[in-house]
C-alpha cells in the first residue's frame, strides 16, 4: 500500500511503508505529521492511522508532552481573554511552558491584555507564508516560561481562513515545544472557533451567571456536539439526514434531547450508534463561571452542568468559579492580566484556586499549598512587570481623520485621545 503524507504541509509520496519507516528514523517524518486516509477521505495524523502506528513506538518517550487547551463559549464579553491571560501566567508561576495562543484570527486582542501594543510577529505572518512554522512568530511576554502567538486585527481574509489554512496552524500548534497552549478563541460559533476548540486536547468554556450568557454557553456546546458529528458521519447519509433534524432546529430550541437522537440513529444504524455513544462518552467539556457575586450565581453553573448532561448526553466538569471583582476592569486599563495586576484580589485568590484543584488536580493540603504557591509566585513576577507608560499620542485630533464622524472622542487640535490607535494611524 503507498500513501501521500504531509510535512510541514508540503505533500510528498506515494510512500510505500518501507519508505515511511527510512524517514521516520532518519527524523524526517514524525507522529504528528499526516496520511492520507483513502477510507476517511482527509488527512489525519500519521500516529492516528492503524497502519502506520507502529513506526513510531521506538520515537523518545522524552518527547514533551504538550497539552492544547481551548478556551471558548460563543458570547462575547464574558472574560474568555482575561481569563486565558491569568490562566498562562499562572500556570508559568509553577514553571510550566506556556504559550498564549489568539485564535480569534480577525479581532485578536489578547496582546494588548499583555501590554504588548505592536507585536513584531503575528499570525499574518504565518498566514501569508513569511514565516514558515508558528515557533518563528513566539513573542516573549514579561513573564518567565510564558510566550505569544499574537493574532491580527483588521484583516478580512486572517477572519475567514480556508479550511487547509485553518488545518496548517492545528498541526503547526501541536508541534510547539510547550507544556501547555492556551487558544483563545473569538465570540460566536462559527466554523472556525468550533474547528479550534474542538481540535483542542481540553476544552474549555466560558460564562457569566447571567440567563442569556449561560443560554449562548448551551447553545456552543450543542453546535460543538454537532459540528464533530457531521464531521464523523460525512459519507452517512442516513445519519446526516437525522443530525440535521436537531442541528438546523430553531434557535435555542433543541428538537430532541441526545438520548432520543441516539436512539433514532440506532435504529437506523447500529454500528454508527454506537459510535456516537463513544463519542459522547470521551467528549467532556469544563466550565468556568466568571462574574460571579455569590452563592446563588455560583448554582447556575451546576443547572448548566445538568442540562448539557441531560439534554444533550454530555458529562461536563464544573472548574470552578471566579468571583466578580472590580480590580479586574482596572487591570484591562493597566494593560495587564488580572493575575499580575492584584495577585491577592478576589479574583486571582479564585483563579489560583481553580488552576490548583480544577486543572492540576491537586486537593486536600496538596490543593492549598498549590493555591499558595501560584499566588506567591505571581506577586514575586509582579514587583518586576513593566508598567505601560503610554506617551501622549504623536496624532493631532482633527476633521481630516478619516474616524471623524464616528468618533466619540472628537477633541480638535489636541492630542488623540485613543493613544492604543497610534500603531494604526501611523502605518
């Protein structure tokens, strides 16, 4: 049997297996890179395919082990940014390799969330082949152990990436020496932000206790559910007709709850049944509540618990939450992650707690020191983070910026008030 694979996303072959096994030890090809799979139709990672998996059992057990989180929840204005931001420097407080990915290729802000305004390298740079692999665009950030990949703001085309595009930065991200990544993904649930969080190893997601915002988080997780399904399903025809029953419902509205769905497909399908139940089975989402004022709020994120397990067959793990406090908002204006800023206020006591118990696991003694290490550490990278001294801006306010009309912050013959558009006036 030959095959085609891809490396680095240049397609070579047909390879017999003979060959794979000649690149695999001289290092040219490895696990991570791809086949082609003439039963799936579409390429996939070569440690994934049955045939080829033992070409790489003698690869280094050292290799890093490297963790994708994708951290999502389809409304905007839940603190999906914010959180990703304290959640690497957290994380790089224990010594960990983080790198702080911006998956929300068109509207990428979590740069400026680490007070870096112009990134020298961004993901425009990787898109239009200037650089050829995602270590090339890292930036280094203020803090030890934590990197960027910086997205682009602006740009239509970044917004909209074909799907070779999009399949390009998912194997390229899980070839970056890290021990863990952090997407963080845009609002919505388009194509795009589902293939990223769903292409992720731990999926995370994002919500306010408010009805509205908990209602978008059940909707993402339903549209996510869905979105893998017609993936897996796409030459069943039978099954696909049954999908799209529910997938194209009215919003908001789910037509059937998962276990009646499954049972239709059964019917219909044994095999595929089954292979749904196995799906629902491994997929596990994880909540953090964000915003929350006290006890009562804090239950919300239980009722949500319930209702993805009952309606749509899903076990969620509730992280944990994150109390509302106001020293986050002033965080945002300092350019700073509200770890950083106040690693003792309300909100980074909760997140130490939920990066300690929630995503390492530790509890009891283990979970408090852990807690108390995270915040130590914090306040020590704290003393030495820069200060963002924004200069008066260089840009005169006047009726021949093209923003005039629009703009909120008319002021006639002084300085632009908006000092973080400088970079853009001035290209």
């Amino acid at each position: 049997m030959q095959v085609f694979v891809k490396i680095r996303d240049q397609q070579y072959g047909p390879y017999t297996s003979a060959d794979l096994e000649k690149l695999v030890q001289s290092g040219q090809f490895k696990s991570d890179d791809l086949v082609f799979s003439e039963d799936q139709q579409e390429w996939i990672r070569a440690e994934d395919h049955t045939a080829y998996q033992s070409l790489f059992q003698n690869e280094s057990q050292s290799e890093k082990k490297r963790t994708v989180f994708a951290v999502g929840g389809g409304k905007g204005g839940v603190g999906k940014t914010v959180i990703t931001a304290s959640l690497g420097v957290g994380l790089a407080s224990l010594g960990k390799q983080v790198v702080l990915v911006d998956a929300d290729l068109g509207g990428a802000n979590l740069h400026t969330c680490m007070g870096i305004l112009e990134p020298k390298f961004t993901f425009y740079h990787f898109y239009s082949l200037q650089r050829d692999t995602l270590e090339d665009i890292l930036l280094d950030t203020p803090i030890e152990n934590l990197r960027l990949i910086s997205g682009t703001c602006g740009t239509l085309g970044l917004a909209n990436p074909r799907y070779s595009q999009k399949q390009r930065f998912i194997s390229s991200l899980k070839k970056i020496n890290a021990d863990y990544l952090l997407l963080d993904l845009g609002a919505g649930s388009s194509y795009n932000v589902i293939d990223f969080f769903l292409a992720a190893d731990d999926r995370i997601v994002v919500t306010t206790p408010e009805p509205m915002a908990v209602q978008e988080t059940f909707n993402f997780v339903k549209i996510a559910i869905f979105r893998a399904l017609q993936r897996l399903f796409r030459d069943n025809q039978t099954v696909l007709s049954l999908l799209d029953n529910d997938m194209f419902a009215e919003p908001g509205r789910l037509g059937t709850t998962m276990q009646q769905l499954l049972h239709q497909v059964e019917k219909a399908d044994a095999q595929a049944g089954k292979q749904i139940g196995e799906f629902l089975d491994g997929f596990r989402p994880r909540l953090i509540l964000n915003m929350v004022h006290d006890s009562d709020e804090a239950r919300e994120g239980v009722a949500l618990k319930t209702a993805v397990l009952e309606l749509l067959g899903v076990q969620m793990e509730f992280l944990g939450v994150i109390e509302y406090d106001e020293s986050v908002r002033n965080s945002v204006k300092e350019l700073k992650p509200f770890l950083i800023n106040d690693p003792r206020s309300k909100a980074s006591r909760s997140l130490a707690k939920l990066i300690s118990v929630g995503l390492l696991k530790k509890t009891g003694w283990k979970g408090f020191r852990e807690r108390r290490r995270v915040i130590r550490q914090v306040a020590d990278e704290a003393q030495s983070y820069p200060t963002n001294q924004l200069k008066e801006s260089d840009v005169i306010c006047s009726v021949n910026c093209f923003y005039w009309g629009d703009c909120d912050f008319q002021n006639g013959g002084y300085p632009c008030p908006v000092r973080h558009l400088d970079p853009i006036f001035k290209k």
